[in-house]
C-alpha cells in the first residue's frame, strides 16, 4: 500500500508564505497527475493546483498568481509554493497522485492532509 505524506503546514500571518511538501513511501510508476486539495470546515474539498507529468499545470482562480506547483517525476514528490497567503486559504490540504499501471490499473492516492492556518 502507497501512503502519500504531506509536510510543511502551519500557522502563518496573512501576507505570509508556506511550502508544502509531499512524498510516496515508495516509487510509484505510472502517475499522470500529482496535486493539491483542501477542505475548509463546512466546504467541499475542491483542487487547488495539479502537474501532469508532462509539466502542465492547473490552479484554481483564487490561487493563480500566488501558488506555485511543482513536482519532482524521479522522487515522485509534488511540492505547493504558497505565497501571499490570505486567511480564506485556511483548510486542510492533501496531496493526491492519480495514474494507472499495466497490471494494476487506475489508481488514486491521497495523503493525510496537513493543515494551514491563515491568521489576519
């Protein structure tokens, strides 16, 4: 079993500036897609950023400008680059990898979610 885990929350002021990390317990073979989702309490989960293996990248609109995604494909780990943070980016993030093997099939990872704060 593959377990994602997410480092490199906290609290932070408004106007401050995180990096999450995230990394597989072992090489994963055949992902497609490495990104970040996060869940306000009382909201849905909803994508923040995603990296395809190719290097395209999708943020949603409220991050565009201020979130940098990016991935590493040989250390299959996916990194978040949160600047100009605002107290609306407070939930908890998770780390997702989607992909599919030969033998396997399709699969899709979640971490364990790592939780940011934004104070105002």
């Amino acid at each position: 079993q593959v377990q994602l885990v997410e480092s490199g929350g906290g609290l932070v002021q408004a106007g401050g500036s995180l990096r999450l990390s995230c990394a597989a317990s072992r090489r994963i073979f055949g992902i497609n897609i490495m990104g970040w989702y996060r869940q306000a309490p009382g909201k849905q989960r909803e994508l923040v950023a995603n990296i395809t293996s190719g290097g395209s990248t999708t943020y949603t609109d409220s991050v565009k400008g201020r979130f940098t995604i990016s991935r590493d494909n040989v250390k299959n780990t996916v990194s978040l680059q949160m600047n100009s943070l605002k107290p609306e980016d407070t939930a908890v993030y998770y780390c997702n990898v989607k992909g599919r093997q030969a033998l396997l099939g399709s699969f899709d990872y979640w971490g364990q979610g790592t939780q940011v704060t934004v104070s105002s």
